[in-house]
C-alpha cells in the first residue's frame, strides 16, 4: 500500500499566520481569548485550548474588560473594535491580509452603493464568521447569497456589486454571477455596467488548490479528505476530490476510518482543507500504515 500526503493541503497563510500569533501570544501568558474558533478543525482547537486558548462567543466579549482577545484570520466587523475600545481589551489581530483587503473594497464599494441607490450582494455562507466581517462594512445591509432561492432577496431594478467569501468556490461565483446578469437582464431588457460589477474576490491560496486536488484525486485509488465538519472550504473541496474519484472519504480524524476501504494494492491519497493542520493528516497516514501492517499479518 503506498500513502502520500498532497503537499499542497494543509493550513492557508492566513491561518497558519493566527496559530502561530496565538501561540507567540501564550508563551507570555496563562490564557489568551479567542473570539470563535480559531480554525475550523475541532482537533486543532483542542490542542490550543490546552495550551491556554479560551474560545468566546461575542455576548461574552460584551462582558470581558482589560484583557486580550485575539481576532482570527476570518476578520471581523467594526464593532467588535468598538467593544475592545469601550472594555479597554487589548486586540491581538490576526485576520487575513486578504479579508482585511476585501473588507476595505466592500467598504468602499458599499458608500459608492448607497450614493447611486444600489446593493453590496456576498456570495456566501449566512453567518460565517468572514461574512459577518464583511456585512458588517455594509451597516449590514449586504445581500448574502449562497443558494439559487437566496437569489430572490436581490433587487434586480437596482445596481448591483457583487463580492465572494474568500474561501467560496470559483466555479459557484461564476456560475451565480451568471443568474444575477441573466436575472438583471429580464427585469431591464438590457445590461450595463452601471447595472452590474462582478469582482471575483476568492483567495488564490484556496482557488488554486482545485486543480492540484483534482490530479492528487485522479493519481489515487482512495482519497482519504481530512477537515473540520464546520469547514465551508472542506465541503467544498472535498466535492473536487468526489468529482474526480468516487472513493473520496471525507474523515475528521483517523478514528472514523474504515479498513474495508482499502487494499494492499491501493494508493492511497490524503489531503485535507485550508484549516486542517499537516500533523493531523501525518496521524492519518501512520493510521493507515498500521492498518496495512494487520492486513499483511492476516
């Protein structure tokens, strides 16, 4: 049985940059805030509680004063910096360059918006916490998309700009892209570019991992998908790997792996999300090793 790990997955930038600020952080001090979970992996988020990371929701960020919470890589919306200020708490901000990029474009594109009487549309999940970032640039007035009934919130006889959650699919941008213009076109019998901008804002990092996870999938005879079940850059990748191979597994950890999956004569391929650590995919594969070992002993 040959395993390989797909170098290409694994932690993005921007989350690897939050893990490795928190950690930094707690070597000075007993215990650090966090506001959500750092990373959308449960084992990850585990291993840092135990370091001294404490998870908060923001009703309780509302109730913490003269401490220090860190901001993941996700981003936030501007009134969690007015609640720092107002409870004297000490920020340690770790969001991604590229969501603070896209927050100031919707911020911008939002005030041109209300000038011409138009609308900030978000191609995204509703309640994620890098679109409660971004609709919070918008006095949450953005539009959030995700699904073809979503569609029916937007107002087609009125501008409209259109911006994506970093970490959608290219493919599901473009393809909804392309129901707003068909849909602005009905109701104006035309389409002009004061009607509509598109702006493909998904983070290279995560977009370019499509078409290295598609030749990782094809290589292999088993794709074993290692992420959090929270993670919207998970399902989505995963959905390449299903594409492209039909025994693709979407696992957590090691412990939901099934031995009739594999053969000893199998490749077997791990790869994982934006937000799975390399050291969990390692347990994954020295799982599997270990199988491998029991079915030759058989």
């Amino acid at each position: 049985m040959q395993v390989t790990i797909d170098r290409n997955s694994g932690y993005c930038f921007g989350v690897e940059f939050a893990i490795k600020m928190a950690e930094d952080e707690m070597q000075n001090s007993d215990q650090l805030y966090c506001l959500g979970d750092i990373v959308h992996n449960d084992m990850e988020v585990k291993r840092l509680r135990e370091k001294g990371l404490v998870v908060i929701d923001r009703d309780q960020l509302q109730e913490l004063t003269n401490c220090k919470v860190l901001i993941r890589a996700h981003g936030e919306p501007p009134e969690t910096y007015r609640t720092a200020i107002e409870n004297n708490i000490e920020l340690i901000d770790a969001s991604c360059p590229v969501v603070l990029k896209l927050q100031n474009r919707v911020k911008n594109a939002f005030d041109k918006m209300e000038r011409e009487n138009g609308q900030i549309v978000i191609y995204g999940k509703k309640g994620h916490a890098e679109v409660i970032g971004l609709t919070g640039q918008t006095l949450e007035k953005a539009v959030v998309v995700m699904e073809d009934s979503d569609l029916e919130k937007i107002d087609y006889g009125r501008p409209v700009t259109l911006f994506s959650q970093t970490t959608k699919s290219t493919k599901g941008f473009y393809d909804l892209s392309k129901k707003i213009e068909d849909k602005i076109k009905s109701a104006k019998g035309e389409l002009t570019e004061l009607d509509f901008n598109a702006n493909d804002s998904i983070c290279r990092q995560v977009s370019n991992r499509e078409p290295q996870l598609k030749k990782f999938a094809q290589e292999s005879d088993v794709i074993l998908f290692v992420s959090g079940k929270k993670s919207s850059n998970g399902k989505a990748l995963y959905q390449i790997c299903l594409g492209e191979n039909p025994k693709s597994y979407f696992i957590e950890n090691e412990t939901e792996l099934d031995p009739e999956w594999f053969s000893v004569e199998y490749k077997i391929g791990i790869c994982g999300a934006t937000s799975t650590p390399m050291w969990l995919m390692e347990q994954v594969k020295s799982y599997v090793e270990s199988l491998e070992e029991n079915m030759l002993h058989a």
